[in-house]
C-alpha cells in the first residue's frame, strides 16, 4: 500500500543551521501519526516545508504518489496539506464567521465566476457545521481576538477542516490550552481522524498517547526512532534526547 | 573638448552628485535601520538646510565664507531641533508604526513646504560659494568649491562609519537596529536613540542641503530630487545595509551625472527608475539588503 | 488605521441592506442635480470625478492593505491616453474613456508584474518612483503632450450623441451626468467587489498574507487583480476629467496627485465603499473655503494628514462603521 504523503532525504538549511537532515517519513491514510521531539528538534521546520511555508534545500515531497516538492503553498493546501500555525494565526479583528468562511468559500468558489458571487446560504451552512463540529457553534458573530485562546486554537482548527483537507498537520494544538480545554480538544481530534489523516506536533505526551497510532520522534533535525507509542515511551535513546521526557 | 576630457568632465560632476547623495541617503538608511520608518519629509530637511545657507548669507552679506560657516552651524543644529520636536510630538504618539509615520511624514513635508513657500517665496535664490578658485585641468578648468564639496561629504561619511563602529551611541544604534527587544532588555535607551537618530538623519541630510546650495540654488521644491533619488539608493542598496547605500550612492550619483551632463537630467531620472526596476526583478532585497521591509 | 470589524452574522440580510443603501446614494448623486445651485453643480461634478479616483485607490489600499504613492500614474494614464487620441485623431468620447480606461489597466498590470515582487515599504517607495519616471517622461515629450502647461479639448471633441441629439460637451447637464455616471459605476463595482469572495481574500491578504496563502490563495495574483482594478478606475477617472473639463495637464500626473487620493481616502474611511466618496466631498469643500482667505492650501493638506493620523485614523466612514452601522461594507 502506497503512502498517502511521502518524504525522501528532506533537508532544509538555514545559513550555517542544518534544521531538517535528511528525514524520510511514510504517512498512510488515516488515522494520527505523531511528531515529537525537544525544541529545536526540527519538526515544525519539517511540516513547514511540507506545507510549503519555505522550500527544501534537498529532497523529496510525494503526495498522493506525485512529486510536490516545487509546488507553491497555495496549490498544496489546495490540494489537501493543509497546516496549522503553532502561534495562533487567526484573523483577529474579523468575525469567527468571516475567519471560517475565508476557508470554506475556497472549496465553495467553483472556477472563475465563483470568484465574484458565491450562494451565501451554502457557504452560510458550511462555516455553522465547522464551528459546530469544532465546538464554537453560534461563535459566527464574535470577532476573533474576542475569543478566549483555547476558543481561538479550535478556530484555527475549524478553519483548516473548512478547506476539506486530506492531510490535516496540527502543529502544537494544545499549547497554552487548560485541562479541560485539552480534552475537548482531544476528542475532536480523534473524531476528525476517523475522515482525515492527522500529523500531529505534541509536546504533550498524555495527548500523543492518546491519539496516536504512531510515534515519530526527531532530535537534532533527524528522526532517531518511530513506532508504537508504548515502545517510544521506553526506547532509551528518546528518552535521553529528551533528558526525562516531559517538556 | 574632445570626448575622453568630456567624459572626465562628466565623471567629476558624478563624483560631486554621489557624495552629496551619499549624504542624504545615509540620513534616511539611518532612519530606517534603526528605526524602521521612512521619512518622507527627508528631502524637506534637505531644503531647509539650504533655505537656511541663504539667510545665513544675506545675515553676513560680506563675506560668503563666514555666511558658510555659521551655516554649517546653524543648519543642522534648527533641522535637528526641527526633528526632535517633530518625533516628540507625532512620531512618538503614533507609535513609530510604519504606516501612520509615512502619512504623517507626508503632513510634515507639505507643512514645512508651504511654510518655506509663505517666508520665503517662490523663487530659486542664488548662494555665492564660500570660497572660489579654479582647479585646473589641461582640458578645462574645474570649480574647487565642488571638490571641497565633496572632500567635506567624504569627511562627514567617516566621521558617520567611526560613529556607528567605535562609540557608544553607534553601539546602541546597531543594538536597536540588529533587535529591538534584546537592546532593551539590556538597557539601551531606546526611546532616546530613536530621537537621536532621527535628528542624526536630518542633519546629515541638512548639512548636504547647505553644501551644495552655491552649486544649485535655494528653492522650495529642490527637496523633491534628493527625497527620490535616496529613495532609489536605499531601495538598490538594500533597506537597512548603511554600505548598500553608501555604494549604490555612488552607483546611482555618477550615473546620474554622467547622464545629465550628457543627455539631460530627465532622462537621468527616467533611466535610475529602470535600473530600479530591473534590481527588483533580479534582485528583490537590493544589492546588499536582507529586505526587512 | 484602516477598518473596524466586519459584521459576522446573517449576510443574507446584510446584503439586502447594503445594495439598498448604494442605490440610495447613487439615485441621490443623481437627483441632486435639480437641486443644486449653479456653484455647486460643477463642484459637485468636479467631486464625483475625483472621487472615483479615491474610490481606485481605496480598493488597492483600504481593502487590500498596500500603501501606494503613485497613484497618479494611473490616473495620468488615463487621463493622456483619452486626451491625446481626441486631440490628435479625433477619436469619440466613448472608445476615447475604453482606452482610457485600457490604458490604466495595462500600465497597473506591467507596474505590478514588477513591483508586487516587493512589499512593504520597498513597495511604496517603488510606486513613487515609477509615478514620477512617468511624470518626467510626460514632460519630456513636451512637443506632444504640451507638458505643464496642457492642452484643452473642446475644439477636437465631437459632440455626445444621447438618444439621437448631440450634446456638447460645454453643456453642464452632460457633465454633470457623465461625472455621476462615472463614479455610480466605480461604486457599485467597488461594492460588488468588496462583497464578493475576491473581496474577502483581499481583505484577508491585508491582515495576514501568510496565512491566507496557506489557506489555498495565490496571493500574489490577488494583489495584481487588486492593483489591475484599481489602476483601471483611477484611470477612468482621469479620462472622465479629460473628457467633461476638457483639459490634459501633467500636474495631474504630479505627486501631489498621488497625495491626493491618499487623503481622501483617509479623511472618509479606508476599507470603506464610501468612504472616498465622502472624504473627497469634505477635503474639496474644505480647500475651497480656506481658499478663500488664504493661497496657503498645503497646509490643509498637511495638517489635514498629521490630524487624521494622530487623531482619527479610522476617517469619517470607518467611524460611523465602528460605532454605530457594523454592517457597512
């Protein structure tokens, strides 16, 4: 079975900083597959190019078994890669409605003359069943930096599942979020995955644990072990990179 | 003259342009690594600074070497004074946010220029040199007041490169430029270096104004030319790198003079604008910018 | 500095509101010719010319967030290429304003092929720039474009044909009308636009770029549409202007034309529909009452600026959109 996203010796340099070396990952469809490592390892680096946020200095992108790798931002979130920011990267001064539907009108507008006049009624529907499906159903109204922050990292999430993504890449979703918050936040995860697959960025390991069905683990720009969550938890050399484990 | 002593000619005047161009750019790069703002009223201090040569002049009618004199004294010190009151009452109130600065700038300019309109008047008035003598060349002889132009710029640029590297001022300048949040953290003054390199910015771009006001002559739009042509040098240069404009200075100075001495100065502007053009299509961060902007 | 929040809820409603209140204003502009007194119809005209202008302008900076100073590099465009085909080939009104009108187009389109590489800063210096390379070359082809100076068209524009009669174009109910004909359409183009999905891209490329690449948008060729319109309706503008006052001059090609639409801009409410309209209204009458006692306009220019920037950035509209009606496009 062929990967749905494939990465062969991806590198990313910066000056003299080599970020990402040499990393090849295979993503199957569907369910979680879990990024960890220390700060610094690499990792938003590593979904930054597969995102398209800044290009690779070597290596490979497949997507869906063709080559993505010179493909601009743009055409990969359209075609499905679709990243969200670490650092909450709303639009803070529009309305959550006007935030949603920005996403959801790019999968509505169909070919030139979308552009210019939408059916307001469905794009209407499709931003209520996001907020919904997020949990911040009848926020439409509430300007963005109005929300609390938890609130806003799950806008960001309805945002990203508005473009009906295929691969969906969280990076760091439950930084700065409560317990409870963290939870919530959890289970909607775990619902999305059942439909898309997830590439998650954690810090938090309760939260891998829970979701993931496999662990990825990157020190230093390279991935030093993957598998199994249980078998990461006790692998020796995650467990000195990580100099204990928790952040 | 045949051509080869023509071109000489040419590549002199260049020289003289691409110092004093030098001068006012800096003035503006300075602003602009530190502080990150643009000044649009740049070309305005420029004007005053030669607006201020003349009345200096006409107070010591005798002898235009004291006139210059007390003009390269007088000048920057009511530029830079103009400078700080202008950063103490608007740019410190909108935050030194880019936008609300180029507007605001903007306001400054047309302020100052009809103020300069209403006192001084419309006409172009002359400034005798303060000294005047002839170089001789075989070929033609060449005003010494300009290659004394151009030694003092060069004097001022070093004086401005020894600044920035050996004191502390230049110090707490490159800190704020390199980051603003690290430079505060370790107690550098900000809000005091802004003010001062703002005023810095003025005055060199002043001091210019009062160099070459015997060359051109005194008039209330002249601070259109400089403000553009600075524009062109710090874009080519690249914004914030101080030797990115002193190098694209002397880029664009002598060709803009070389060009009007040869066809017109016009087509000069025309062609700085195409070459613009072409370094952005190549080379979008200027020749030696990190395109902060 | 530029807009307040925008209405989340219940756009359906939003929209009916919105078309009602630009009709209401159109049909006002219109019928406010038979109320006017002598004085102020071909003020009132003059304004409606000049706002479409601002109008231009706004869709690039209020809604699209990029700062230009050169804007009169459209508008001369226009404004030269409808002059210079009646003056010299005697072209008719209407195909005179299309290639006006073609002719912003084009140079905001090769303008923006280069200059949209930058951003920032670098791109506002870059418009400035290009705007007086223009400006210079107008004067340099002083035997053909009569520099400064100007040239008028009344002897080489042939009368409009309107429903079989030929009305000339001294007459001040055609200039009135075509004026208002004029900046009815950039309006409810500029309204059509902002309401439409192009418009909430541009707006979202005004707050965050990044992100709304990320979200699936070309942004570059949002802003080159952005800037393609834009160029466009300033350039219909200063076709209009040849064409109903019958003079081509390059001091519209100056930079304090490109000043202009800035501050009118400004003054009625950025990232407004009808903040332009308004704000060019005010600042004109403004000047022509201050004119009165004083040559020393600039002032008003510049104080009118720096007052706006320390003291009420949002403008006119933008305000009465903050406070009161949140659902002004």
């Amino acid at each position: 079975m062929t990967a749905l996203l494939s990465t062969r010796g991806l590198s990313k340099r910066f000056g003299g900083l080599l970020a990402v070396d040499e990393v090849s990952l295979d993503l199957p469809r569907g369910g979680v597959r879990a990024i960890i490592g220390p700060n610094g390892a690499g990792k938003t680096t590593l979904v930054s190019l597969i995102s398209g946020r800044f290009p690779a200095s070597a290596g490979q992108i497949l997507f869906k078994g063709r080559d993505i790798t010179r493909q601009r931002p743009w055409h990969r979130a359209r075609a499905g890669i679709v990243y969200t920011f670490q650092v909450t990267s709303v639009y803070a001064s529009l309305s959550c409605f006007e935030n949603v539907a920005l996403a959801a009108q790019r999968r509505l507008a169909r070919g030139a003359l979308g552009q210019l006049w939408l059916d307001e009624r469905a794009l209407q529907a499709r931003v209520a069943e996001v907020l919904a499906q997020v949990g911040l159903a009848g926020a439409g109204a509430q300007r963005a930096d109005a929300l609390p922050y938890g609130h806003q990292r799950l806008l960001e999430v309805a945002m990203s599942l508005a473009l009906e993504p295929e691969v969906l890449i969280l990076d760091e979703p439950t930084q700065g979020l409560a317990q409870a918050e963290i939870a919530a936040l959890s289970e909607r995860v775990r619902e999305i995955s059942a439909q898309v697959t997830v590439l998650l960025i954690e810090h938090n390991m309760a939260v891998v644990l829970d979701l993931a069905q496999v662990v990825t683990v990157m020190d230093r720009g390279r991935v030093i072990a993957e598998g199994a969550p249980a078998e990461i938890e006790r692998d020796a050399q995650v467990q000195r990179a990580y100099l204990g484990g928790r952040c | 003259m045949s051509f080869g002593p023509y071109l000489f000619l040419a590549f002199l005047e260049g020289t003289v342009t691409a110092f004093v161009l030098a001068l006012t750019a800096l003035g503006l790069s300075l602003v602009f690594g530190v502080m990150r703002i643009v000044n649009v009223a740049h070309g305005e201090f420029f004007m005053l600074g030669a607006v201020l040569a003349w009345y200096c002049s006409t107070l010591l009618e005798g002898s235009p070497l004291a006139g210059f004199a007390l003009a390269l004294l007088l000048a920057p010190l009511a530029v830079g004074a103009l400078a700080l009151a202008s950063d103490w009452l608007i740019l410190r109130r909108v935050n030194y946010n880019p936008e609300s600065t180029i507007v605001a700038t903007i306001g400054l300019l047309y302020i100052v220029q009809q103020l300069v309109l209403t006192f001084y008047g419309p006409e172009a008035r002359p400034v005798a040199a303060p000294v005047y003598f002839r170089v001789s060349f075989p070929w033609f002889g060449y005003s010494g007041y300009k290659l004394i132009v151009a030694g003092l710029a060069a004097a001022l640029l070093l004086a401005t490169w020894y600044a920035m590297s050996r004191t502390r001022l230049g110090l707490y300048m490159r800190a704020t430029q390199q980051d603003l949040e690290i430079a505060q953290a370790f107690g550098v003054p900000v809000r005091r270096v802004y003010a001062t390199v703002f005023a810095l910015g003025a005055m060199l771009a002043a001091v210019a104004g009062v160099l070459i006001v015997p060359v051109q002559q005194a008039h209330y739009l002249m601070g259109l030319d400089p403000l553009l042509l600075s524009f062109i040098v710090v874009i080519i240069g690249g914004l914030g790198s101080l030797k990115g404009t002193v190098v694209a200075a002397f880029l664009i100075g002598i060709s803009d003079g070389m060009i009007s001495v040869f066809f017109s100065p016009t087509l000069a502007k025309i062609l700085a604008t195409l070459l613009v053009a072409a370094v952005l299509v190549f080379r979008p961060g200027g020749l030696f910018g990190d395109n902060r902007a | 500095m530029t807009t307040g929040p925008e209405d989340g809820g219940a756009p359906r409603r939003r929209l009916g509101r919105v078309v009602a209140l630009h009709l209401a204003i159109v049909a006002a502009l219109f019928l406010a010719q038979f109320l006017l007194p002598a004085y102020h119809y071909t003020n009132v005209a003059r304004i409606m010319v000049l706002a479409t202008f601002a109008i231009g302008y706004n869709v690039l900076f209020g809604y699209t967030g990029l700062m230009s100073l050169g804007h009169a590099m459209f508008f001369a465009a226009g404004m030269y290429a409808t002059g210079l085909s009646v003056y010299y080939f005697e072209v008719t009104a209407v195909p005179a304003l299309a290639l006006g009108v073609l002719a912003g187009a084009v140079v905001a389109a090769l303008f923006g092929l280069v200059a949209l590489r930058t951003s920032g800063v670098s791109f506002l210096i870059v418009t400035l720039m290009f705007a007086q390379a223009l400006y210079l070359t107008i004067l340099y082809f002083n035997e053909i474009t009569f520099g400064d100076q100007g040239f008028t068209l009344s002897r080489a524009l042939a009368p409009l044909n309107v429903a079989g009669t030929a009305v000339p174009f001294s007459e001040p109910a055609l200039k009135y009308n075509g004026a208002w004909l004029v900046v009815s359409l950039a309006l409810l183009v500029s309204a059509a636009l902002a309401a439409s999905p192009i418009g909430r891209v541009l707006v979202a490329v005004r707050e965050n770029e990044e992100r709304t690449r990320l979200l699936g948008y070309n942004t570059f060729a949002y802003k080159l549409l952005a800037l393609v319109v834009s160029g466009a309706i300033a350039a219909a503008s200063g076709a209009a202007y040849a064409l109903l006052f019958s003079y081509v001059g390059a001091t519209f090609g100056s930079i304090l034309y490109s000043i202009y639409p800035l501050l009118w801009t400004l003054l009625g409410g950025a990232g407004t529909t009808l903040g332009p309209l308004v704000g060019t209204g005010v600042m004109y009458y403004l000047i022509d009452v201050t004119s009165g006692w004083t040559s020393a306009y600039l002032f008003v220019v510049g104080g009118s600026l720096l007052a706006l920037v320390l003291w009420f950035p949002l403008g006119i509209m933008g305000a009465v959109r903050a406070r009161w009606l949140r659902w002004l496009p």
